[in-house]
C-alpha cells in the first residue's frame, strides 16, 4: 500500500462530486479519545467537571498520507475546548473552536452555549444549547489539481470560491452520576445549506444533522482498590451511517490510565495516558482495519481542570476559662 494518493483519483473524486451539485455528506471531526471530549459534540456537558476545564486535542490521520506531488492529503483536526460552572447562571458555559483540514478543504467550526443543571439525587442533570459556526475553505488552484478541462465552468468556479459562512444550533442532555453517566446530543439540527461559490457552479455543501449517544460506568473492586475499570459506548449517526465506539479504559490511583477502543469495521486503538497535578495528557494510536489507512492514526489530548472549591466556612468557640 503506497502512502501517496494518485492525483487521477483526487480529479475523478472531484469532478464526479462538482457534477452531482450537493456535497451533502458535510461530516463533524472524529477523536478516538472521545470520553475526554464531551463538550465538544454536547452542550449539555458544560459545566459538570466542578471546574474549569480546558481541553487540547490533534489528531493526525493516516500519517503521512500525500498525493503523487507531495501535496498532504491526510486529514488533520485540531480542538480546544472550555468549560465551566457558573452557580448564579444555575448551569455552566462553554466554547470549543475546531479546525479540521482535508485534502484540499479548511473547516473552521467555533460553538459557544450555555447548559442548564438541575440536581437529579446524587447525579446532575444538564440540558444545553449552543450556537455554531463553520466556517468552509478551499485551497484549490491549478497547480494542485488537474481537471480533464480547465475552461469547465464548474471547474473554473471551484477554483475560485474561497469559503462561505454556516450558522447551525446544537442540543444535548448529559446525566452526570459518581460512577456512570449517559449522554445524548445532536449537532448541527438546521442543516444549513450554501454554494461554494456566488455563481451557484461549485458544489452545494449541505451540512447533516448528528446525533450522539454516550455511557459509561466505573466498577471497582474492593481486592483491588487502586485500580478502576470503565467500559463505555459512543454512537453517533447522520441518519444514513452509523458508527459506534466500544471503549475499555482501567485507570490505577487516579493518576495513569491505558486501554483499548474499537471502531466497529473501522479502526482498533490503543490508550495510554497519565495525570500530573491537574493535568491530563494521553496517547492513542488507530490501526485501521481498512486498507486507505495503512499508515495509522495518532492522537494527542492535553487537559487541564481548574477546582472552583468553595472555601470553608470557619467555625469556633471561647473557652469560658479564658474570657
């Protein structure tokens, strides 16, 4: 398997995608390390850390994947992300911007919201909304791509967009419990809809409503009280595909952690990482299953939470003897 995509293939692609007139797949980016990165996809979830929280996330896709001129092809995303509580607002706020790079296309998504919570026995219980913005941008030009005929007008007008502007919503619910938690959320609900280009030529991006289904649960064993086990689920659908992630991480004494993921038909992952302070930082590694990904995937997250601890009261007493 070569790790250089023949320019034939990215021309066809292209072509045959201009022709059609609706690019209607507009795909959200992908983490395999998605249980460290909730808010991003579920405005529910802001605020439920006790914290603020920052969260850093690149991901490399098939690592050194080029086309026949050197051109990089591969997929790059990079996220970060922050949340926090806020008690007077009775909820907690958030902002994550994303920017995801393939071939020859640039997204750049900002989302910003607000989530409700309301004590549910033990467990909190967050309902949020957020408003997002994508912004779409192309680096095509002569030189990195070569049509059968240039004067094509769909052609000439691919060549000439430069971006166009989305504005979508978000809503989500996140059920937060000392040992296990269920999410449900889905993006992009408007499907917003818009030509590359003001002449109507270039394709019609047409952006496909999400949805996510989370859980996750942490079982520990009293004859091995250091160590905690966390199997979870992650699902997600645009109504026409459907992916689900199978996780397994065992954390020991809160501080280093190392598991495996399973993209059903697509990928296997492995998971390490460990905590310093109030800092997380891990590690996974796709290996595909799938020929086109021969050379892998890498994923580098980077946390930090900031404790918003209420500083105690402080209580005392006179000692009669000494008044």
């Amino acid at each position: 398997m070569h790790n250089k995509l023949p320019r034939v293939i990215i021309v066809v692609i292209l072509l045959l995608t201009v022709a059609a007139g609706k690019l209607s797949a507009q795909q959200e980016p992908q983490f395999t390390q998605n249980m460290f990165n909730f808010s991003s996809v579920n405005p529910g979830h802001y605020g439920l850390t006790d914290g603020i929280c920052v969260t850093g996330l690149l991901r490399e896709q098939w690592l050194g994947f080029k086309d026949d001129n050197g051109n990089k092809v591969a997929p790059q995303t990079f996220l970060i992300s922050g949340d926090a509580p806020f008690r007077v607002l009775h909820g907690g706020l958030g902002l994550s911007i994303v920017q995801d790079k393939y071939g020859f296309f640039k997204d750049m998504y900002v989302k910003l919201g607000y989530s409700y919570h309301k004590t549910i026995g033990t467990g909190t219980l967050g309902i949020g909304l957020n408003v997002s913005f994508l912004n779409k941008s192309t680096t095509f030009t002569s030189d990195n791509i070569q049509a059968i005929d240039m004067d094509d007008p769909a052609v000439k007008a691919l060549l000439s967009a430069k971006s166009i502007l989305f504005t979508d919503f978000s809503l989500g619910a996140f059920l937060k419990y000392p040992n296990y938690y269920l999410s449900f959320s889905s993006t992009q609900i408007l499907q917003s809809s818009q030509f590359l280009d003001k002449t109507g030529n270039a394709g019609d991006f047409k952006l496909r409503r999400h949805y996510y289904a989370a859980g996750g649960y942490d079982l520990s064993f009293p004859a091995y009280p250091g160590y905690v086990f966390t199997p979870s689920v992650y699902l997600k659908s645009d109504g026409s595909t459907f992916q689900a992630d199978l996780n397994a991480l065992v954390t020991y004494n809160k501080k280093v952690w190392g598991g495996v993921s399973y993209r059903i038909n697509e990928t296997v992952a492995l998971m390490v990482g460990f905590r310093f302070n109030d800092i997380d930082i891990g590690y996974s590694y796709d290996i595909p299953m799938t020929r086109v990904g021969a050379t892998g995937s890498h994923e580098i997250m980077v946390r930090y939470i900031f404790k918003l601890e209420r500083e105690k009261a402080r209580f005392g007493y006179r000692n009669t003897r000494f008044l």
